[in-house]
C-alpha cells in the first residue's frame, strides 16, 4: 500500500506573509551551505593539480604521470590521499553532537557563529600546509565548522519561514551548498593555471564563504522557537509579529509555547528518542541522510576532476567538466525551490529516484564498453566522452532537484521541539559518517568494482525510492508543530502515534474533513 500523502484542507492555517524581512534572513542564514558547498567542490580540484600531489602525495603523482600503463580505474587509489578529503566529515561528526546542545541550549545562531569561525581557522591552516599533518590538521577545523553549520541553519530556516513558503526557503541552504560548490570549481579551474601554488589560494578562498556565515550569524535574528525555548517569551512574540508581518500571530505563538512547555519536560531529549512515538522520526533522521549518501552524489561532487580525467579528459579539460556539472547542479536546485511548495516532496523524491537510476546505468553501459575491465581505454571519441558527461549532467540534475535539498528539508521540517536538536544531530551525524565512508573507499571501490561502482549506487536508488513510495508521507504545507498529525494518519507509521500526543481536536479536525490523505 502506497503511503499517503496528506493537503491541509480546512485544519490549522496560520496566517503569515512572506514578508521582506523574513526573506532577506532566510536568505542570509541559507548562506552557511556555502562553506560545506565550497569545501565539497575545492576537494576534488585540488587533488587533480599536480603541484599539490607532488608535494603532499607524490607516490599518485607518480602513479600518474610517470607510469603510463597504470589502469585508470585505479590511477587515485591511494588511503592517504582520500584520507585528506575525508578527514573533514569525521570531524563534522564529532561536532554534531556537541552542537546539538548549543543549538538547543544557546540558540542556532551561536552554533552557526561557530561553524564560520572555526572553517576559517581551518582555511588558512590549509592554504599555509607544509606538509600533510597540517593539511589534515585544517580539514579536522574545516569538519568541525561543517559540523555546526550543518546542524543549526536548516532548523533555523524551518523555524523562520511561514509554513507555506518553508519548502522553498529551506531548500535555500541547499542552493547555497550547490554555489558553492559551482565557485570553487571555477576557482580551481582558474587557479590550475597559477604554477605551483595555485592550490593554496583554491585552499585559503575557504575563508570568503567561512567570512560570510560569520558576519551574517551576528547580524540574524533568533528564531522565535529557539527564543521561547529558553523563556524569553516578550522578545519572541516581538519577532513572531515582525517576521510573520502581522500582530495576529496568537494562535502560532501559543503553540510554540506549549511545544516549548512539552520540550521542558524531556530531560534527556537522547534517550527519548528511542521511545515507541518517535520511531517515525527516528527511522527518517537515520534513512533520509543515509540514502542521500548513496545516490552516489558525492562519488562525482568530490572526485569530478578526477573522475573525469580517468574517463580520457585531460587536466583542464576534466576541471571545466566539473563547471560544467556544477552550473547543472544550481539551476537543478532553482528548479526545485520553485516547484517544491506547490508538487510537494514526494513527487521530486520518486522522480528524482527514477531519473537517478536511469543515468547510473547508462554511465556504467559507456564506460564499461570502452575501458572494460582492464581500465585501458585506448583512443576516447569526443563524442563518447560528450554524451558520458550529458549523462552525469541528467544525473546531477535529478539530484538538485530531489534528494539534494530533501535530504535536508524534510527532517528538519518532521522533528518535534522537544527532540528537534538531537534529532537533527542525528540526521547530521548519519550523514556524515557516510559522506566519510563514500569518499574513504570510493577510489578503492572505483579500482575493484570498475564501472560497476555506479551499477552498486543504482541499486541502492532503487531501495531508497521503493522506501519513500511506501513509508514518506506528504509534508507540504503542514505547521511544523503539527507535523504529528502526519504520521498518526498515515497507514503504518500512524500505529505508533498515540491519540494524547496530537493537536487539540477542536483544532485539527482529523481524517478525511481536517487532512485529506490522497495516494501519490
């Protein structure tokens, strides 16, 4: 049985303007996805510059250019080398937890304060690297900056935005992670060109996106949730009426003290987690970031450069390629902010999907046919090497458009206040231990399985889209305080819900009268 998606009809509409000022905080908060964008893009660029392999990993260097006969598929395979991008997302780990408490007990602003502040140690401990422990040394400051970011500007943006608009706006975190990494792949493409030290300054430009998320967490706002969470409650009704451009904000407000006053009474927010009602929130914090993984995304964000210069481009050649999917990856995630509010989740989720895996078969068919298992390509067509990059383009596309932005939108969007931060550390952690265990092993997976490898994120495509047919309900346009009303209406997971914990029922007129549920 499909799940269920659900349209407010007639239930809990809070009014609210997409006003001015809650558009330009949105817009300045989304910013801090430029940091993880940036670091994502400048990551792969890096390791394809010779002059940085031959300083800090020359046996890939000579891997490269010396031997010749090296198969392609596993020109890059080297732990050390992967272990400098793939440092930073342990270190985002580590940070997720002990921002989860910050956010919470101190507000999102601080905890993004902290993610700028300590992403520019790490930039400029990178662009002055002398030799690996320092670059490790700044990815593990970089990680921790990712960390906190990450954890509080989706929460924050939710939280922000009119429940009507909140789709939209959250997806702008997104958006700023795909300019981001749009940015630094132009930037290395220029900076290649610079003779031997063109990659300390792809490295130091960190500190402009580092900069940025610094400046502008001093000069937001709180959200009102965050405000009433810890008992200024004058202040926040001031903010609720400015950012909702109107004095009716009453009946809003008063629930988010009552979210507030039943957050108060969970001490350890953790432990609860495990209790039976939050098994749905539970089960999307750990599926959601776990499957965004692999799609295989970060496979080709990371490794673009590189992976296109083992498909027969040349070192110029394969940076512009990676521009080229990173202008693909913006417009895809503009696409996805304008139709979001209105399609709703599930459909970008399940088309997205769809697309994704029809790509992935068609990358592993070309390359498969012309490198074979020896990974020896011989002479490559312009044209093959065309219609290869076309395909990854469709593919990139399909995931700005879907499990790009979704992956941070709907569980920030899904949590009540009472777990909502330890949650989102979960959903942060998740992610990034598999963000870590993709780009550990992806050179490693690339030698052994060969083309194959896109054929083993394809299949996980297929899971992950079977998983929201049937267990994602709808979240458009539902008041995130009464998200609860979701799950207990929705064919399985609504077993767990027990009828206490719902809204007032003079409120929310559940089934068919309050939340229509229609088939997707």
């Amino acid at each position: 049985m499909p799940a269920a998606g659900f349209v407010p009809r007639g239930g809990k509409e809070y009014p609210g303007n997409l006003t001015p000022y809650v558009t330009v905080t949105c817009v300045v908060a989304a910013m801090g996805g430029l940091i993880f964008g940036y670091d994502i893009g400048i990551s792969g660029g890096v390791t394809s510059m010779a002059p940085f392999l031959k300083k800090f990993f020359p046996s890939v260097y000579r891997k490269e250019v010396e031997d010749t006969s090296t198969n392609q598929y596993c020109k890059f395979d080297s732990q050390k080398l992967t272990m400098f991008t793939s440092s930073l997302y342990l270190a985002a780990l580590l940070a997720s937890t002990v921002a989860s408490y910050i956010t919470r007990k101190l507000g999102r602003r601080l905890s993004m304060l902290l993610g700028g502040v300590l992403f520019c140690a790490g930039a400029i401990i990178n662009a002055a690297a002398k030799d690996v422990a320092m670059l490790i040394i700044g990815r593990i400051l970089l990680g921790f900056g990712v960390g906190f970011a990450n954890q509080s500007v989706p929460l924050y943006l939710s939280e922000m935005a009119p429940y009507k608009y909140r789709g939209s706006l959250n997806i702008g975190f997104q958006l700023s992670i795909t300019i981001g990494i749009l940015v630094a792949n132009i930037l290395n493409y220029f900076f290649a060109k610079v003779s031997n030290w063109g990659w300390r300054l792809s490295l130091g430009g960190a500190m402009v996106p580092a900069l940025i998320i610094t400046v502008g967490s001093l000069l937001l706002p709180d959200t009102p949730n965050s405000l009433i969470e810890r008992g200024n409650h004058e202040e926040a009704i001031a903010k609720l009426k400015r950012i909702r451009g109107m004095d009716d904000v009453g009946e809003e407000y008063n629930d988010l003290v009552a979210a507030s006053e039943m957050s108060k009474q969970v001490e350890h927010p953790w432990s609860n987690l495990l209790q039976r009602k939050y098994r749905p929130h539970l089960t999307m914090a750990i599926a959601i970031p776990f499957f965004q993984q692999l799609t295989g995304i970060n496979v080709i964000m990371f490794y673009a450069p590189v992976l296109f210069k083992t498909i027969g481009f040349g070192s110029n050649a394969s940076l512009m390629s990676a521009v080229i999917t990173g202008i693909v990856n913006v417009l895809a995630t503009l696409v996805s902010i304008g139709v979001v509010d209105r399609w709703g989740r599930r459909i970008l989720f399940l088309e997205g999907g769809i697309q994704m895996l029809i790509c992935q078969i068609a990358v592993a068919i070309f390359i498969g046919v012309k490198f074979g298992v020896n990974g020896e390509p011989g002479d490559l067509p312009k044209w093959y090497a065309v219609v290869v990059v076309i395909f990854i383009c469709c593919y990139v596309a399909a995931f700005a458009w879907s499990w790009g932005p979704l992956g941070w939108l709907v569980p920030s969007e899904i949590f009540p206040l009472e777990i909502r931060s330890a949650a989102q550390s979960i959903n942060v952690s998740v992610n990034m231990i598999f963000t870590f265990a993709v780009a550990q092993v992806f050179l490693t997976m690339l030698c052994h399985l060969k083309f194959g490898l896109f054929l083993f994120f394809a299949f996980f495509v297929v899971i992950m889209t079977i998983f929201v047919y049937f267990l994602l309900p709808e979240t458009r346009g539902v008041p995130i305080e009464e998200m609860a009303i979701v799950w207990k209406n929705h064919p399985f997971w609504g077993r767990f819900m027990p009828d206490d914990d719902l809204p007032s029922k003079a409120n929310i007129e559940m089934e068919k009268n309050g939340y229509a549920t229609k088939t997707v």
